[in-house]
C-alpha cells in the first residue's frame, strides 16, 4: 500500500499546481492602467501652436479643394485666397493664393476669419510637386477663431 501512495502523490501535486497556475493566468494585471486615458486627444492651447507652428496666417477665405479617402491616409488640400501673415520663419515674401495639406477635416466657418497653423510638408513628395504644396496642418492645433476686437 505504502507503495502505490509514493506513486500516486507526485500526481496529486501536479494536478494541485496545474489548477493553481490556470487560476493565476486568468486574473491579467494592467502595469499602465494609471497613465491609459483612453478617448481623450492633447489639444494644443493657442500660443503654443503659435510658438510650434514655421507660419501663422489669419484668414476668412480658407476653401476645400481636393481630398483623398478610402485607402491609406486621408488627405485634405485647402486653398487660401487671401489673409495676413502672423509669423513666418521659412519664406519672407509669401504670395495668396496658395495650398497647404492635412490629415483631418477642418471645421472652418465660412463667415468667420480663423488662425492657420502651419508647419513645413513632411512626405508627400509626389502630391506636394503636382499640387505645389510647402506647407501641412500643424498636427494637434485645433481650428481658432479670431476674436473681434471693439
């Protein structure tokens, strides 16, 4: 009898730890749970997309003139018609009417004279030679609006 328990007890412990590592997978630990914010994206405060941006312009005249969606990126090409310039660091002489690119949509309002923040165009070397493209969207600057003063 002493003999067959000698054999049957190493298989009773085994199936012992077996059941308790299953248990331990089961239960999943999150190590980033206090830095997941999950849904909320950084938006950039007006001064510091004017500090980040190579070329600030206040314009009313902003228009959509091609995009591209579907496969890969979406792409928006907006044209300026007219507007004045706030900052530049790039061109010193900067000729209306011209193009720039973004990866969203833009809210402009149409009757309403906003910031545009711009930077220098990254990639896209094929559209930016047929469009004529220097300048993109700064990535996280939001569409401000300029205040009226009175």
């Amino acid at each position: 009898m002493k003999g067959r328990l000698f054999y049957f007890l190493p298989l009773i412990f085994l199936a012992l730890c077996c059941e308790e590592k299953k248990i331990q997978q089961k239960q999943a630990v999150d190590l980033f749970a206090d830095e997941r914010q999950e849904g909320k994206a950084y938006v950039m405060k007006p001064q510091e997309c004017f500090d980040e941006s190579e070329m600030v312009v206040s314009s009313g005249s902003v228009t959509l003139v091609d995009q591209s969606s579907g496969r890969g990126k979406s792409i928006f090409i907006y044209r300026i018609t007219s507007g004045e310039v706030l900052k530049t660091t790039r061109d010193s002489v900067i000729n209306f009417s011209f193009q720039f690119l973004s990866n969203q949509k833009l809210p402009f309002k149409k009757d309403s004279v906003s910031y545009i923040y711009l930077k220098k165009l990254e990639g896209y070397r094929f559209i930016a030679k047929e469009m004529k493209l220097k300048y993109q969207w700064l990535k996280a600057a939001p569409v401000y609006s300029v205040k009226q003063e009175n």
